[in-house]
C-alpha cells in the first residue's frame, strides 16, 4: 500500500486506543494539555458552546505551530470539566500525522483512504468502518474520520476520543464545534 499525505512535512505521532495521541492523553486537565502541546506550538484556550445540558462545561484547546503565522490550529482538543481530555482532531492541512498501524489518517484524500482501509483490513484480516456520513476508517470506537476543506479539497480530519460524560458512544461525545470546521461543514 502507498500512502500519500500531501503534506511534506508533518511531525509524527503515535496513537494508542484510550490512551492518548503524541504527547496528549485522555483524562488530561486544560493546563496539562497546554503544557503537552508546547512541543508544537502556542496555544489558545476558549470556551465551548453547550449545545446540550447533559455535558458539563467544556473547554477548546487549539495548538497552532510555532512560526506558522494565521494558519488553523494543528491540533484542536477538548477538555471535559468531568472526564478531561476526551477529543482530539487533527487538521487535515497543518496536524501532525497519526497512524493506525501504520495506516497514515491525516490529510488524506478521502477516495485514497477509503481503498487503503479497504487494503488493510483484507491484509490484516480485521474490519473497518464508514463514519454515517461515508467516511471509511478503522474500525476502532476511537477513532472516527471526518472530512474536512483544505483549500478545494476534502481531506481527512480524524478525531482520537474516549466516551465523554453523560455520552453512549463516541458519536453521542463529538463536540459540537467538531461538526463546522473553518467555518464549513465536514458533513
């Protein structure tokens, strides 16, 4: 399988189910994940609406790179004043590139990913899933791709999760900002 991203130069984080993405891992305080994210950049830390009671107040942490002047945040997370960290999305033009077993998940032509999943879980003898808006991902309940604008160009932005407060599944946890990415929809 070849992987193309698009983007030359993206660092490179891990991902562990559960656990965490690069340097930031689920549970994590607002000022845990402003001192992890330093490694890429400054960050900005901003209120998210509640869109519905049942979640406790809910913080937006968006990590843009150092030198990278009015670009997207790389990373946006989000902090649950009950559960922490619980979301991770990283932009599909200027994150990091994470990788499920080495299946790269950032900034992908959605088609291209869609046929490498569909490789990878033939080779690997595992399933993989379509998000109810189309988009094929592994098939990990922490994981769901979305698609977002890069220019003219839809790309994959995944978001890494762990079921939030007063939440069933990862669909019922996405933070409503998550839905509207640069001012477009991702559906």
């Amino acid at each position: 399988m070849a992987f193309k991203t698009g983007v030359a130069e993206r660092d490179e984080w891990s991902y562990s189910p559960a656990v965490g993405v690069g340097p930031l891992r689920f549970g994590m305080t607002v000022d845990e994940v402003v001192e992890a994210a330093e490694i890429l950049g400054q960050t900005k830390v901003s209120d998210c609406a509640r869109d519905h009671a049942i979640f406790s107040p809910t913080w937006k942490v968006e990590v843009h790179r150092r030198g990278v002047a009015l670009s997207p945040p790389a990373v946006t997370a989000y902090v649950s004043q009950v559960v922490g960290l619980f979301c991770i999305a990283a932009d599909a033009g200027h994150g990091p590139q994470v990788a499920y077993d080495g299946l790269p998940l950032v900034g992908r032509d959605l088609p291209e990913l869609e046929s490498d999943a569909i490789a990878y879980a033939e080779a690997m003898d595992v399933h993989f899933r379509y998000t109810p808006e189309g988009y094929a991902g592994p098939d990990d309940s922490g994981v769901v791709i979305r698609g977002q604008l890069v220019g003219q160009v839809l790309l994959s932005r995944p978001l890494f999760m762990v079921t939030r407060d007063g939440a069933n599944t990862e669909w019922d946890s996405m933070p409503s900002d998550e839905y509207r990415v640069n001012g477009q929809s991702t559906a």
